[in-house]
C-alpha cells in the first residue's frame, strides 16, 4: 500500500514509477557506470545513486520533461519506454510544421523573399527571416529537452525519441540503449553566404552535449529515420537535419561507445568554433567500437581536442553522398588506431581525411577493404599527404592511456557489427 500511495502522488506530477527493470542477472541497468579505464569519460556514473523516489518510466514527451526536471540537485534514473515523439503540444498531441509556424512565415514566401537572383549575397533580413525565426522558436520549446547532472537515460526493448534533441548541459550524464530518430527543422535559413553557392542551415541534433563534463553514450543508434532525401531550393539541397551527437562549447571528458551512427551527412562534431573561447584544455573524447554506415562526413570532424578513436567500423556504400570521415580542425589533436574502412574503388584513400585547418594526426594501424578487395593495411596520414596541400604531421603531442579494450583492426567489422547499437532489454 505505501508503494501504491508513493507511485500515485507522483502520478498527479505527471511523473511514473515503477519497479526498475533489471537483467537476466538481477542488475538494473540504469545503475550501470563507466569503466575506470574507458576512455576520457572514464567513471562517469550519472543517476546510479538515485534513491527508489527519483527512478522514473516514461513514454511520452511531457513524462520526460517531468522526470528530469523533477529534484533539482538529486541523482535520477529515467528509462524510456516506447516511441516518444518530439513534434507534439503540452498535452502530448501531435504538431506538424504548419502548426509551429508563425502566422506571418511561410516556405514559398521566404523563398520569393530570399531568392538569390533578387536578393544577392547578403545575409536574410527584414520581417520574413524574423517570422521564421519565430518559428524556430516555437519548435524548439518543444522539441529540445534539457538533460541536467547527475542523470541517467536508459531505453527498454527499442526505445525511441524521434524529433527530439536531448541538450546535455550537466555534468555526470549517461545516454544508453536508446534509438535517435529525425530530429528535424521545419523552418531552415537561407545562408547565400555559407560555401561558394550558399546553403541550407539547419537547427537540431538527435543529441548535443553543451558544456558538458564526464559523459558516457553508449549503445545507442542515431539517423534521420528514413527522413533524409530533401527538395532543393537555389540549387542547394533544403537540409532539415543538422548533426547526429555534437560535442562543443567546452564540453569534455566524453566516451562515445558501441554506438550506431547511419544515413546522415553531419555526423559528429567535436568543438563547433575557431575561436577558443571555451574549448582549449577540453573537448577530450573517445570514439571507440561505433559503426559509421552511410555517412557524409564528421565522423568525427574536430576542433582542439584530444580525441581518441579506435575500433570503429566506417562503412561507405554511396560515394556520391560521402565526403570524408575524419576531419582535422584548428588545433586537433587526433589519435587514431586499429580503425576499419569498407569503401567502393571510386573513393580514394587519401578522401579518407578532410583538412580543417589542423596541422597533425596520429593515424595507426588501419585496415581498408576496397571493392571485393581483402582488407589492407593502409597509411592514412601518407595517403592524405601524398594527395593533399599543406601535409598533416604526425605528432600529436598525447598518447591515450585510458583504454578498457583495444581490439586488432581485423576483428573491428565482427564486433562491432554484433554489438553495437541498442540492446534487447
């Protein structure tokens, strides 16, 4: 009776309890913590101190919101169960793009106002970019979700946000065994400014962590759902989605794991600016066993930090829509090793690298498999240098101490094929 009572004055809050899940060895999984040698996130713990009251089920979007808004300051558990979907109003009820739209924007209306033939290359301006704008707004209330300290997110059996953001601004967050689906902007802007031929930009990543410390994302899966192919607008395509898992504005101490990341062009990012304002010191990551299928590029593309990325499994099938995979932005300091590269013969090695005005990269240890080809071992830095200007060194200045399981490049497709992404339970 007093679990019955307990449950039933939270659900007047709007908030769920129930018996927490646990495995076929009776442990929870939500109190799962990260290893003590796994990468720069190492011991990240997230709600795995959460006392029974702040261990919560959901399976909509404002049971969400509730759990982790619910004991500022206490550590808290909330699994999620279902689809819970991002598009929808207070009440949970569907909202399409019409519906978030500012009663003075519309697409045709700003693409009459904005066309390049009679607007120039200037920057969107005037009454139209400030409704769209507004619009923007009004998504974004309701589809970006902020996740504090001290929190774990945990899906049950296929658990998916689709059209959701989770803003990771705390320190001590753990994000598992969920699916990121279509985090999606109804109302994109027209920058004339951005490339020789201007472009789409859009807002909305399936998960960004901002400022955020000691954080573990592991087994989840990321893509646009199915939800990819665009009309295009001056010649560009009109681009809805922005990133899969963006890690900026300082955030560090960072372990991306076991994660499938598939069917999308901007796929990871680490440190979104030039500038050093907030990232010199930080923005240190691991990437390590995830499967990158499908991707244009950003995998990851990155700025000042120390990242390391091992053992991932990088899978190019369409090389019209890839662009590169790792990206060696101002400062970067990469170390990569013991990664796994399945391309068609028309990418050559040396696309593999994108320079992003960094100057090094440690490259070990690569096996690349072309065409029907066996696997070999290729030279990354080599080939890059041998088919770019200026050449990338070689010295990074680190050399990665935190690593749980260091696999041989060989055996990367089997593991990582048969584990990543989100598991049954």
């Amino acid at each position: 009776m007093r679990w019955k009572a307990f449950a039933g004055c939270f659900a007047l809050l709007g908030l769920t309890l129930t018996a927490a899940p646990a495995d076929a060895h009776g442990h929870e999984p939500g109190r799962v913590v990260l290893g003590a040698h796994d990468g720069w996130g190492a011991g990240t713990t997230g709600g795995a101190a959460a006392a029974a009251a702040d261990v919560h089920t959901v399976t909509k979007r404002s049971e969400l919101v509730a759990a982790l808004a619910s004991h500022p300051g206490a550590p808290k558990i909330v699994y999620v169960r279902g689809t819970i979907e991002g598009n929808v109003d207070a009440r949970d009820r569907p909202v399409s793009c019409a519906g978030f739209a500012d009663p003075a924007y519309t697409l045709p209306g700003y693409l009459a106002a904005y066309d390049p033939a009679t607007w120039g290359k200037v920057e969107p301006s005037g009454p139209l970019e400030e409704a769209r704008a507004r619009s923007q707004a009004n998504q974004a209330a309701q589809v970006v979700v902020d996740v504090g300290p001290d929190t774990t997110i945990y899906g049950l059996g296929g658990a998916t946000l689709h059209g959701l953001t989770l803003r990771v601004t705390g320190d001590n967050v753990i994000l598992r065994n969920l699916r990121f689906s279509d985090a999606h902007d109804c109302f994109p802007q027209w920058d004339p400014l951005d490339g020789a031929d201007g472009n789409w930009n859009s807002e909305y990543d399936n998960v960004d962590l901002v400022g955020a410390t000691h954080v573990w994302v592991d087994h989840n899966e990321f893509s646009d759902g199915g939800n990819s192919a665009q009309p295009s607008y001056f010649g560009r395509e009109y681009e809805v989605h922005d990133g899969l898992l963006d890690i900026v504005n300082g955030s560090d101490l960072v372990t991306v794991s076991d994660n499938r990341l598939h069917d999308h062009d901007k796929t990871m990012l680490i440190g979104n600016t030039d500038k050093p304002t907030y990232d010199v010191g930080k923005l240190r990551v691991t990437v390590h066993h995830n499967l990158f299928s499908e991707i244009g590029q950003r995998a990851p593309r990155v700025r000042y930090g120390q990242v390391h990325v091992y053992d991932n499994l990088y899978v190019v099938k369409d090389p019209a829509a890839y662009t590169y995979s790792l990206g060696v932005g101002v400062e970067s300091r990469i170390y990569a090793e013991n990664n796994f590269f399945r391309i068609p013969q028309s990418v050559p090695l040396g696309a593999l690298v994108e320079y992003w005005k960094g100057t090094v990269l440690h490259a070990t240890g690569t096996l690349v498999s072309v065409g029907s080809q066996r696997p070999r071992p290729v030279d990354l830095l080599a080939e890059y240098n041998a088919a770019n200007d200026p050449d990338l060194g070689p010295d990074v200045g680190w050399t990665p101490t935190l690593v749980d399981r260091m696999d041989p490049a060989w055996a990367v497709p089997v593991r990582v094929l048969t584990g990543a992404g989100p598991q049954g339970r």
